[in-house]
C-alpha cells in the first residue's frame, strides 16, 4: 500500500522526522543503495542550510528534525548496504574537500557531512548527543522528545557517562602507575650521553628502539614532545585497563567453577 508523507508541519518536533528523507523500517534499505545514500545526505545537507540561513535558525523542533534524520541515516544495515554508505559519505566529502577519517565513528561522520566541516564544537557537540541516543537505544523518531526530556543539547553535552576518562586523565592515571613501580632496566651509551640534558632531568620521554634477537633493544632515538608522551600514556593506560578486565575475567571465571556466585555493582 501506498503510503502519503505529510510534510506540512516540517517544523514540529514531532513531525518533522516524517519528511520524505527521513529512513523508517519499511524504507531503511534505502540507503544502502550507493546513489539513494548520496542524495539523503544532500536532502539532510540542504535542510541545515535552511534552518541556519531561515526564519526558523532558532527552533529547536527544526534542528532536532535534522539530527533525528543523522541518527536514522546512521541505523543498522546488512554489510553490502553498509558499504555502499561508507562509500556515499567518502564521495560526499571528496566533493566538498572535506578530510574524510574512515575511523571515526559513523556519527561523527555523517554529522560533520550534514552540519559542514568549519564548526568543530558544533560537530563534536551533536555527535556526542547523537552517539548518547545510540547508547540509550532511543528511536530517531522519538529523538527530540528525549533531548527536551534530558535538557537540551548543551545539558546532554555536559552531562556525558559518569565513566568517562578524558585523555588527559587517562594519561595521568598510566604516569601514577608507572611511578609507582621499579625501571623494567636502564639503557647508557657514549651516544645517549650526548643526547642527554640536565634540563629534562626527571622529565619522561619516549624512546624509539628495536628488539634484537638477544633480547636487547637498540635505541634509535630519544623522543621528548609533549604530545607523543602523553599519547604513550594514554595507549599504556589502555593496557592497563586491558590487564586489569582480563584479570577480572579470570577471577570470576575461577569463581564460578567453584560455585561462587560474583555480583559487581554497576556504575551509575
């Protein structure tokens, strides 16, 4: 059957997501097509060109239409269909010159698509919102209901998952675990001397060496910018964690052949 969309009242939060562009279970195969997935981000495009520059720049029920759209382009689909709007989105952001980052989330992606690549608080800040929505599982067609349940935009930005660690901290938290512990072993040369400055002295830096087949490891360079080492600390704060679940896993595992039953308490 033959079903009639009617966009008249576009600008209601509650409507708005029934516009032609907008994916629902009947029609979600749409987008896999290469062709039909270019011209939806184009139609999402055209309607944040129309709520900033138009009279309703304002409305809220306006841009939560356009992000609920976003958050139904970026729903489930088979894994031919998946290519294709990989695909879609490359095309869409050579054509634009946008710097296309293939691992970056599918929001992120399909936000920075639809909203421009110049603002990107903006980008951040509605791909952080959406990606919320995705973890409470909300419908896009129950999108702008949940943001004016929880606050707005800005309020769901601020008020992210009580776990999450910045970077920063992540950093912070490997270098407290480091500290603590002994030197694996220490590495002196005629060479590293010449390399070494009294000006760093207790400063960490990240050395790039080669494992050799007697177990050393030849140092091929002495690396003390700031970010790389905080990179290095954000990647070993990984691997703790990584070691911390593993052995909890066994743990439970152990406790479980015993017939001990384990409760963790989430956290809020």
């Amino acid at each position: 059957m033959k079903t009639t969309v009617n966009t008249t009242n576009a600008v209601s939060s509650k409507n708005a997501v029934n516009t032609a562009v907008v994916l629902n279970d009947n029609a979600v195969s749409t987008v896999g097509t290469y062709a039909n997935a270019v011209n939806l981000l184009a139609g999402l495009e055209a309607r944040r060109i129309t709520w900033e520059q138009g009279a309703h720049r304002t409305s809220n029920s306006e841009l939560y239409a356009v992000l609920a759209e976003c958050l139904s382009y970026c729903g489930e689909l088979v894994l031919e269909q998946a290519k294709e709007r990989s695909a879609a989105l490359e095309r869409f952001y050579k054509e634009r010159c946008y710097a296309y980052k293939k691992e970056s989330p599918l929001v992120t992606r399909v936000v920075r698509a639809v909203f421009g690549n110049i603002d990107r608080r903006r980008i951040s800040t509605y791909s952080l919102v959406l990606r919320q929505a995705q973890k409470a599982k909300v419908q896009f067609a129950d999108l702008a209901q949940w943001i004016d349940d929880n606050g707005g935009v800005q309020e769901i930005r601020l008020s992210r998952s009580a776990t999450f660690v910045s970077p920063k901290q992540k950093a912070e938290i490997a270098k407290s675990i480091v500290d603590s512990k002994s030197f694996l072993g220490l590495a002196k040369s005629e060479l590293l001397s010449h390399i070494a400055d009294a000006d760093f002295l207790g400063d960490a830096c990240v050395l790039l060496a080669e494992q050799q087949a007697d177990g050393s490891f030849g140092i091929r360079a002495v690396l003390r910018n700031e970010g790389l080492v905080n990179a290095a600390y954000v990647a070993l704060y990984s691997r703790q964690q990584g070691v911390l679940a593993s052995l909890k896993a066994e743990v439970k595992a152990a406790n479980d052949a015993d017939g001990t039953v384990v409760t963790e308490t989430k956290a809020a």
